[in-house]
C-alpha cells in the first residue's frame, strides 16, 4: 500500500528556503507569483496491515516536527505518475 | 490561488534520504514499511492569471532536476488543512 505524507511549515515561522525559491522564479522572470512555501513530501510502501493509528504515530514522532510543522496522510494504491 | 507541486526521484535513483527515514522507522520498532522515498513538495501561490504550462515551465526550468526527477502539479483553491 502507497502512503504518501505531507509535510508543510506551520503558519508563521519562516520559510528561507521558500523565499530562495521565489526569488529565483522572480529573476528567471516569472511573474504572478505571490508566495513560495517549501515542504517535504514522503513515499511510503506499508503492509496492508498498518492501520492509520500507525502512520499518524510515525509522523509525530519521526517524520514530523509538529512544534513548527504540519502533516497530512493520504492513502493511495498506487504510486506518483510521471511526468515524463 | 494555490499550487502543490510535488517533487519525486525517478525510480532506479538512489534515494539515501529515503533509505535513512526507512531505518530510523525501523529502530523505533515501526513494522510493516517496506521502503520510503523522500521528496519534495512546493506551495505556491499564483495570480488567477498564470496559466499551468506556465508552472509547468517553472518546475522544468527551476522547481524540479527532470534528469533525475518527476513532478506533478495540483491546482487548488485552499492551502492544506492543518493537522493539530
């Protein structure tokens, strides 16, 4: 089973490596973008047997600084299709 | 508005993020992973008026390494839901 984690800054505390990505964007002269936030995403293959509970445990206590960070789990059977 | 854009490695690239997440899982007596990719995952948030080949071309030129790389590209009105 395919689960893939989310894992974002909270709101508020800064961001430097979204900021040196949209500057960069800025003098590659993109415009309209407003705001850049950096954050990682984790692939993980699990056992049908490993419950929810289970990855919620993993995140908050590995994956996850949950004093700045936020995470979101989402359950899916197959993997990231590729772009190319 | 609000653009994911998630970055993943390519399958057959070596992943020693992945690998050392996967392990530390492990040593916490987390059962059930059989392996973990790391990657990355970008927030933006874009005038209405950036058209998608438009972030299209700033994730081949800038967000993402397309050698090694893939990425997908998520439209959506609201930023993620925080967790806690």
């Amino acid at each position: 089973m395919k689960v893939r984690i989310f894992v974002t800054l909270k709101d508020g505390v800064l961001d430097p490596q979204g900021k040196a990505i949209h500057h960069a964007l800025e003098s590659l002269d993109f415009a309209g973008v407003n705001g850049v936030r950096a954050g990682k995403l984790l692939e993980l293959d699990v056992d049908p047997s490993v419950s929810r509970e289970e990855i919620d445990k993993m995140c908050s206590k590995l994956l996850a600084n949950t004093v700045i960070e936020n995470y979101e789990i989402e359950l899916a059977e197959t993997a990231l299709e590729p772009n190319s």
